[in-house]
C-alpha cells in the first residue's frame, strides 16, 4: 500500500504514528494519488483504529464492569458505606436539580477535557514559558472543575460544609484553637506539647501546631485587610453564606462568636486548600516527566482533579498534604540525582513544613526512601544512578540543613518543642483505637476497597494495569522503583492497623502514587512514549468523571449538623 511505503521510506513506524502524522500523511497521498489513494488510507485507519480497539478491550470492559457497579451499588443499594458500629460514611439524597446539575457538570467537564486535549498537543513543541502557561491553566481548570463538582450535592451539602467543617472543634478544630487563643498565640504556641499531654485522640491531640498556626495568620491577615475581608464576603456562594448566617445568628454573645475577620479567615483557608488540591498537578506532571514523554506526564496529571476524594473531603487539611508529598519527592528525587544543594534544601524544608502539620507525610517519605535505594542500588545496573552513594551523602547533608534549620529555629525563638509534640501525636493517635472500638480483620478487607473507590475506580484500574505492565515485562527498570515501593510501605501500612477507618481521607496523600503507577498504563514500555491510541485515557478520563459526579452526589464526607 502506498501509506506503509511512504511510512517505510520516512522510517517513521506505525506504533508511533500520531493522529496528526496519519491527517498529514493522508492529504499528502490524496493530492498525488487522488480518490483510490484517499480510500486506500481511510482503509489502512480503520484497520489500525479496529486494532487500537481489539487490543484495548479488555481494559475498557474490565474498567466499564467495575465503574458501572460501584455506581450502581452507592445509588441503588443499602450497604454500608463502611463497618457498621464502627465508622460508615453517610448517604445523602440527590440534589432536587438533578438534571440541570448533570448538564452544568457536563459542560464543565467537556470544557476540562477540551483544555486536556490541546494542552496534550502543545505541552510536548512548546517552548519552557509556554509549558509554565498550561501547567497554570490546568491548576486553574482543576480548580474550577472541583468547585462545579461540589456545588453537583445537594444543596445542603455544598459549599455550606466549608462553614461547619472549620468552624466547629468536632470536624477539625484547628481554627478554634487559633480564635480561642488568638491573644496570647505565641505562649500558647510555647505550651503546646502540655496541651498534647492531655491526651486528646482526635484532631487536636494527633496534631502538631502547623494547622493552628496557620489559621492564626490567616485571621491577622483578614484583620490587617478589611479590604480582602470585603472581597472574601463577596465572593462565598450563596450556600456557604447561608451556612455562615446561621453559625452568626447561634453564636451571637458568646465567645465563640464569628466576627468578620474570622469569616474571611474561613473562607480564604478553604479557597487556599482547595488551590493546593489542584496545584499537585504541578509536581505530579514534573515529577512523570522524569521518565515519560511529557505528553504522557500531561494526561496523567490532568487525572488528579478528577479524584472524587478530593471533592468530598474539601476543605479538610487531607488535600493539602498530595501537594506537600509530590513537592517532596520532586526536590528529592531531582537533587540527588542531579546533585543540586538547592533542591535538597527544600526537600528537607518540604518535609519539616509537612510533619509541622501531620505525621501522616511519614509513609510518602518512606517510599520516596524505597525510591531512591531501587534507583540507586537495585535496578538495572546501566539504568542506576551513578556515583549514588557520594551523591546521596551530598543530598542527606542538605536535606538536613533544610529541615534542622527550621526545627531549631522554632525551638529557639518559639519555644515550640516539636519532638515532644510529635511524641505525644504518636501517642494520642494509638489511644484513639483504646476508646474507639475497631474489628482489625473487618478493616483490614474494607480499607483496599475503599481507597480504590475514593481515589477513583477508574484510575485504581489504570493503576493495577500499569503496575501489572511493569511487573510483567520490565520489572527492574528504572521505573519500576515505585511499584515495589509502593508495594512495601503501601502493604506494612495496610497490616499495621494504624488507620481503621475513614481510609478514604486518611490516605489521600497516597492517591498521587496510584497515578504515578497509572501513568504505565498510558505509554509504551519500550520508549517510554505515547501509545497511538488514546483509548485508555479517554475511557479513564469519561469513567472518572462520572464515578466522581455519582459519588459527589450520593456520598458525604462529613457529619454535618442540622
């Protein structure tokens, strides 16, 4: 055929051919060839798009089958949403707009597909400033898609959790110990390993300071600025102002009582969260790219806003810590193998910035750790890191300084004992399961399946395939690091029992890696590039969309007062 011997005499091979390679190909033989030519390769596409399809099928009915009766079994039955006695999440009703709701979320979502599609095409050619505009345009398009898939429930449950969630001490309490103690802050701040000491198991108690601490800047800042609190009043949607004139109306002559500043400080936390959720595409995308085409990196960072537990546990401090783990492994990763004193440096000051707010961040660190001995030590020996050991002495000594500096500094001039601190969170956090009674082999079988449902069925699939394509075919390549660390740390932290219960927010920070692991379901082991087809991303891009839409709708993340 005359297509393959002009794809033959450019040594350009079919399995890399590009959509716009085969168009350009196409008009090229049309204009020499004429009609016979143009039927001959609107036959050589259709045998190529029945072979994308045929060998793609079992992915797509795997992940259709499965997508389907998650979504069937959270709308049209009763299980439990968890272990009964112990910890369910709650169901809720659909919207009474239901159908209006489907549409503006269709829309939202073929608007984000559409900016996905041409970023693909340009993130690959496009110079270093153009690449920064569209990582910033799908941080910006993440965020507007997480803001229309929380205003798809019910009303009661839109936007008017950000209200109940922070303010009230049941949901987080953060914010009320940053109000309550806003006058004297910094001893309070000096005492707070006392207050740990009190053995609260809840938030507080299993906590450092660096949620509390930020909560009291932010209420500086809206004091020192009427002019933001005014521009923070006007921008709340209409549920979330409803929500805030009734915490005002119950509130009123008591201590606790919602001053303006402390509404703007409320609202600017949730809209900075909620920026950070959608901000982890960055470091995500930055960090695939280490060993994928960037256009592969690009679709498989476009998934993460698509995560449905992203949008049920907004504005809960669980969706900051994705954006401090990816930025983490980022540093790491690119100082010690690149040998650069600067990014070891924020690494370590990532890393204390993180544990100042939980130790959740322990479990990323260990397998960034995992990482980095596979890479340097246990992998291919042609694909190891080399001189691996002086550079990672190199980077263990400003890694350190980055996160020693710091800790010192808040001892010495805060008087902020944050060993002890973390002691007691450690503590705390085991006598949480002393009174709250939790069956280890119940959650034990439960936890998996949740985190793949609130991650996303459609991405814990691409997920096992692309793992299953390591495993199979390249199982000590470079790459192949994060499988087996995932597998380790993910799996000791699976057995240990530390989180029976609420996995679903719990493990969030986690939910980066199943893309990490996701993104060998998208390309070529060979190369590392772009399959020719698209079938698997779009099929995972539509699944997620809709799984993330039904369990928005039907699923809450919280105990909301009535």
């Amino acid at each position: 055929m005359i297509f393959e011997e002009i794809c033959n005499f450019g040594a350009i091979s079919r399995e890399r051919l590009s959509r716009r390679d085969e168009m350009a190909m196409r008009d090229a033989i049309f204009c020499k060839t004429g009609q016979s030519g143009s039927i001959s390769v609107w036959t050589s596409l259709a045998a190529r798009h029945n072979e994308l399809m045929t060998r793609n099928l079992p992915y797509l009915v795997v992940s259709c089958t499965a997508s389907a009766t998650v979504m069937g079994l959270l709308w049209f039955s009763d299980i439990p949403l968890g272990i009964p006695g112990e910890w369910t999440w709650d169901r809720i009703g659909p919207p009474v707009d239901g159908w209006l709701t489907l549409c503006l979320v269709g829309i939202a979502a073929f608007f984000y597909w559409g900016f996905v599609y041409l970023g693909r095409i340009r993130i690959g050619d496009g110079r270093g400033w153009e690449r920064k505009l569209w990582l910033g345009g799908l941080v910006i398009a993440g965020f507007s898609w997480l803001w229309v898939i929380q205003d798809s429930a019910p009303p009661e449950y839109r936007f008017a959790k950000t209200a109940w969630v922070l303010f009230y001490p049941g949901s987080s309490g953060y914010f009320s110990l940053a109000r309550d103690h806003d006058a004297e802050f910094d001893e309070f701040l000096s005492r707070y390993d006392e207050l740990m000491a009190e053995g609260d198991v809840l938030h507080v108690g299993t906590h450092p300071p660096g949620l509390v601490t930020a909560y009291h800047q932010l209420i500086k800042i809206c004091r020192a600025s009427p002019g933001l609190t005014a521009v923070l009043r006007q921008t709340e949607p209409a549920s979330l102002a409803e929500a805030f004139a009734i915490i005002e109306q119950n509130q009123r002559g008591r201590p606790t009582a919602l001053l303006p500043e402390h509404r703007a400080a409320l609202w600017l936390a949730a809209l900075l969260t909620q920026l950070a959720a959608a901000g982890t595409v960055i470091p995500l995308y930055l960090t695939l790219s280490r060993d994928y085409l960037r256009e592969t990196a690009w679709r498989t960072a476009a998934l993460w806003p698509l995560v449905p537990a992203l949008a049920l546990f907004l504005p809960k401090s669980d969706v900051l810590y994705p954006l401090i783990g990816m930025l983490f492994y980022l540093f790491w990763l690119g100082g010690w193998e690149q040998r650069s004193a600067w990014r070891c440096f924020c690494a370590g000051a990532v890393l204390f910035a993180g544990l100042c707010c939980s130790l959740a961040l322990i479990p990323v660190a260990l397998c960034v750790a995992g990482v980095t001995v596979w890479r340097g030590w246990c992998c291919r020996p042609d694909e190891r890191v080399p001189n691996a050991l002086a550079k990672l002495l190199f980077a263990k000594g400003w890694a350190g300084s980055g996160f020693l500096i710091p800790f010192f500094a808040v001892w010495w001039i805060r008087g902020i004992n944050l060993v002890s601190i973390w002691i007691w969170n450690y503590r705390n956090h085991a006598g949480f399961y002393e009174q709250y009674t939790r069956t280890y082999w119940k959650w034990l079988l439960v936890n998996p399946v949740e985190f793949c449902i609130a991650a996303g069925i459609p991405v814990a699939i691409a997920a096992l395939w692309g793992a299953w394509k390591i495993a199979a075919t390249d199982s000590r390549s470079r790459g192949a690091g994060t499988l087996w660390s995932c597998l380790v740390i993910w799996g000791l932290l699976w057995l240990s029992g530390k989180n029976m219960g609420e996995v679903a927010r719990l493990w969030i920070l986690l939910m980066p890696w199943l893309l990490l692991l996701a993104s060998g379901c998208f390309a070529n082991r060979a190369n590392r590039e772009p399959t020719g087809d698209s079938v698997r991303w779009t099929c995972t891009l539509v699944l997620q969309f809709a799984v993330s839409l039904a369990m928005v709708m039907r699923v809450h993340g919280f105990h909301i007062p009535h």
